[in-house]
C-alpha cells in the first residue's frame, strides 16, 4: 500500500527550484508581460489534502471526523484540462513528473477484460476518481480537522467514475455514496505483501486494503464496469486552485448556514474561492437530506461549473497563475502506472476536451437506504445504470439516434449459411469473486451445433466479462451476428460491431453462468426505447451545461 509513500516527500517538495529556474518561458505568452509568481502558493498546496466531515460510519452524527471531511475529486477536471491547455508546463516537464505519485491499478486476483473497440477502432475509456480522507500532514490537519485521525488509514470517501465514450462524444460520471454495502475483493498489499481477505463493508473502507488498487477491484465486481485507470485526489491545494481559476459559480435556494462545514451563502449565485470553495465541497448537513447524496450533488454542480469555466478559457492567462495550477495539481495526484507521466495526462486531458460540455451527464448510483447505516444499489435501476456505461450509452439519453442511424445500413439477414458461420465462443464468466463456470463454452459451442452453427468452437483462452456480447467484425456480418444471438435468446443489443474481433464471436459473460438459453428479464427493467437508453430518474442526473441547477438547502440550516 503505496499511500504511506505519499505521506512522506512532500515535505521535501517546498525546497524545490521555482518554475522559471527549471525552465518555465513566460515570453510564450502573447503580449510577453510576466506577472509575479506566487512561489510559495503553488509549492503550499503540494502537502496531502486533509478531509473532514466522517469516518465513514453509518448515521448522520456529530463525531468531529464526520463533521470535518474534506472532499477532493474535483481536481481532477483541473488538473486534467490546465495540463491539457497550459503547454508551457513542458518546459518544467521532469519537476512535474516528480510530483506525481503511482500505484498499481488493480490488486485483486481476478481482472474484467478491457471494453472492446467499436467499429472504427474507437474504444471507451473508464477512470475512477478517488478521493481520500487522509490527514498525512499538518496541512491536511488544518484543511480537515480531527488530528486524532492523523495516523488512521485513509478512506475513498469520494468515488466517481469518469466513463468517456469510444467515439469521444459525451462523458458520463457515475458516483457511488461512500456508504455503499460492498464486496472488497481480496486484495494483495503490492508493498508489504500483507493479504486482506474478502470482505463486506462499506466501499470507502476499500482503500485500506492495500491501496487505491483495490477500490478498483471491489468496483469492478459491483458494477462489471472494466475500469482503465484511475486518479486519488489529495486535497490541500484546492485554495489555490478555486482561486486560480478565479472562484466557481455555485447556487443555493434558500441562505443557508452549515456550521459542520462552515458554509455561509446568501439565496441565490455565488462565486466561491478559496476555503469557501472547500466549505462548499465539505458540506452534507446543510444540502438536501442531510446526507451525502445531496453532498454528491453540490459536488457534481461544482464540478460542471469549473469544467464550463475551464473550457472556456476563463481566468487561465495568468502565467503565475497557470504555474501554481499546475504545482498544485500534480501534487495532488495519485494515479496509476499507465497514467504515471505528465505527458500521459497532457493527451488524456487533449482527448477529454473533445467532449462537449451540453453532453456531460453527472449522476449517483440509484440506491436505498439498509440496516447498518448503509446504502445499497436500488434493484432494476442501479443495474440499468450499470449496463448502460458498459454498452458506453449515454446516461443523457441522447444516443438512440445514432444507435439507428448506424444499424441501417447494415443487414439484418445472414450472409452465410449457418452450418458455414464460424463462431468463436469464449467463457467470460469469471468475476472478481467467482472463478469462471467450468466447461461454460464447451456446453454452448454444444447447444450451437444443436442449432445448426456445426462451426462454432470453444475458446479456451481466459476471458472475464460482465455481460454477454456477440461481436462481428465486418458490416456485412451483422446478420449473422444477430442469427446467433437470436438463436440462444440474446436481445439485439447484445451484438456489436467490433474491430476488436477476426471473426463472430460470443463471449459468455458473468450475467449467463447457467443454461443453454440467455435468462430472460436482463433487458434493464426498460418500459419502451427511450428509458432504456437513459438514465432512470433515481440516478439524479445533471448535464454539463445546467447552468440553472441550484442545490436545496436542507431547512434545518436556513438562516
């Protein structure tokens, strides 16, 4: 568990050479003027964030960690679009590159397989954004409180997956509440190689189970959602950052006065900066319900709110300021291997800036509330949810026209005969926690040849899939493609065009572990096309570009 590694270092960072004494050009700027930089602002930030506000346990008390929990996701679209914007940060490549730490992505003993790609190539891509309640050092303690938690084991209290589509056109973010009753893997500790066994708890405990590798593994086996890489968040250079960009616009419907986090907002829009920016990503008492998922939400409106300001150039012509952004954000991260250079954040954060800010889609895992003080996924809905980010359909709902424009001129009626189609079936049963069906492809490829498919065959490789997909590689083989579905009772939406495929290929995935006809009822609880394709209404959606969205204040905390 590598977090230990990120509380020690940090202190040695504030003796770094400045940005201008490692190469940082201020002529590339347009009209050549350099404001002063804020040396010691950017280089502050760079300590471990501190959270306050709960240790996680159920209930809505007034324990001082509960309280006192800072929140740290969302720099995250900072740090991704101020790296992808302020090329300059090249010029200090190797210093930036040093305030990154790493970790390994996945620490449990069994992996999904990546998302294919479409039929252009195209693949989708999954992040999960972490952020941690540690308080590893006397900034995070003054952020977050509770110096009793200083040496306690960090939790994910923040988790939210970043699933960008395959043809880059929209985004979906997906929280899970920390309270989420979960399976946790057993997950191997990379460093000390302790072992922690399966386990049920809450999802934020997952962190303290070796590492941000496996929160990957407990969401992968609750979602089946195959997750590409991930990014933990530490918190202390949010004041720095909120100011940076020069405040975010938030808005409450009621004044509100939370004195857990310190938030104090007249009726109406507000540009918060600096610690007012973290008292408003703190706050859970005074916004809703009293609970996290209305803080879910506050955090979700701040989050479009900086992502419209950061695309649209907003407060960014600042050297100094871009300096200390840069600083903050990189100190702020952990991430994994595959992400472990500033280089690979610069072209991720590129390939982000494609996405249009009308089709972001911020919603929460539909849930209810269960004995113990946790939450657990809602049945139908939270599936759905679930289903539709592994097919990469937009939570917005605003895919099914390009769904229909694609399926037209492809056949729907075979190309082959089917005693001629090949058919490659591979058993993808396996989960995180259950081990693949023994002889699964053997017994379809059998069932297949019953149908009159005397060509299809069982792969033996390994595989791991949450559901059962048949794909093709070539437009002219849809018809084909859908003959097989339709012959073990597979819904159209099952097949898919692939140039991840050499030839029709069914993976049995972890949905279909039992029979030789596909159960029946695993269509996503749909009441006609458009509710299939869109998020149902407990997800609590909000788009992108919802600049009218305002948060309820809880009445409780009107002042």
């Amino acid at each position: 568990m590598r977090l230990n590694s990120i509380r020690g270092g940090q202190g040695t960072r504030s003796g770094a050479p400045t940005a201008r004494e490692r190469g940082w050009d201020d002529s590339l700027y347009e009209d050549g003027r350099v404001p002063r930089a804020r040396r010691g602002h950017g280089q502050g930030s760079g300590a471990n964030g501190g959270s306050g506000d709960g240790s996680g346990d159920g209930g809505g008390g007034a324990r001082p960690r509960r309280k006192r929990r800072v929140l740290r996701w969302f720099i995250l679209c900072l740090s991704l679009l101020i790296l992808a914007t302020a090329g300059a940060g090249y010029f200090y490549y190797a210093h930036l590159n040093g305030n990154l730490s790493k970790d390994l992505l996945n620490l449990g003993d069994n992996k999904l397989d990546k998302s294919n790609p479409n039929a252009a190539g195209q693949t989708p891509l999954n992040i999960l954004l972490l952020g941690s309640d540690s308080r590893n050092s006397k900034k995070n303690v003054q952020l977050g409180g509770s110096r009793a938690d200083r040496d306690r084991p960090p939790l994910a209290d923040v988790q939210m997956l970043l699933h960008v589509s395959a043809d880059r056109s929209n985004m979906s973010v997906l929280s899970i509440p920390r309270d989420t009753k979960a399976t946790i893997p057993k997950c191997t500790d990379p460093d000390d190689g302790k072992v922690h066994p399966k386990t049920t708890a809450k999802i934020n405990t997952s962190l303290q189970h070796g590492g941000p590798g496996c929160t990957v593994a407990a969401w992968e086996e609750l979602t089946g959602i195959p997750v590409d890489h991930f990014m933990m968040i530490d918190f202390s250079g949010v004041v720095s950052m909120a100011d940076a960009v020069g405040g975010v616009p938030v808005c409450v419907d009621d004044n509100v006065a939370d004195p857990q986090s310190k938030l104090r907002l007249k009726k109406g829009e507000s540009v918060v900066r600096g610690e007012q920016a973290l008292h408003w990503l703190r706050t859970r008492h005074g916004f809703g319900d009293g609970t996290d998922i209305g803080r879910a939400r506050a955090q979700h409106m701040y989050m479009n709110s900086m992502v419209r300001q950061l695309k649209a150039g907003t407060k960014l012509s600042d050297p100094g300021k871009m300096r200390d952004l840069a600083e903050a954000a990189t100190k702020a991260l952990t991430v994994d291997e595959g992400l472990g250079t500033v280089k690979k954040l610069y072209d991720l954060g590129n390939d982000l800036k494609r996405v249009p800010t009308k089709r972001i889609t911020m919603a929460t895992m539909p849930w209810k509330y269960a004995p113990g003080g946790y939450v657990v996924p809602k049945e139908g809905d939270a599936d759905h949810t679930f289903s539709l980010i592994r097919n990469d359909v937009s939570l917005d709902g605003r895919d099914k026209k390009k769904a229909g424009a694609e399926k037209s001129p492809e056949p729907t009626e075979p190309s082959t005969p089917k005693s001629r189609l090949p058919v490659r079936v591979m058993n993808g049963t396996g989960t995180a926690l259950q081990a693949p069906v023994t002889g699964r492809a053997g017994a379809i490829v059998e069932h297949l040849g019953q149908e009159g498919f005397d060509q299809a065959t069982a792969d033996q490789g390994p595989k791991s899939q949450a559901d059962t997909t048949v794909s093709y590689p070539r437009a002219a083989q849809r018809g084909d493609a859908l003959a097989v579905a339709k012959a073990l009772g597979l819904p159209d939406r099952a097949v898919k065009h692939s140039n991840g495929v050499q030839e029709v290929t069914l993976v049995i995935g972890a949905d279909w572990r039992e029979g030789t006809a596909y159960p029946k009822g695993e269509d996503g609880g749909s009441d006609g096309e458009e509710k299939k394709n869109k998020a149902p209404d407990s997800a609590d959606a909000l788009r992108g570009d919802d600049k009218a969205a305002c948060m309820e204040v809880n009445p409780s905390y009107v002042w």
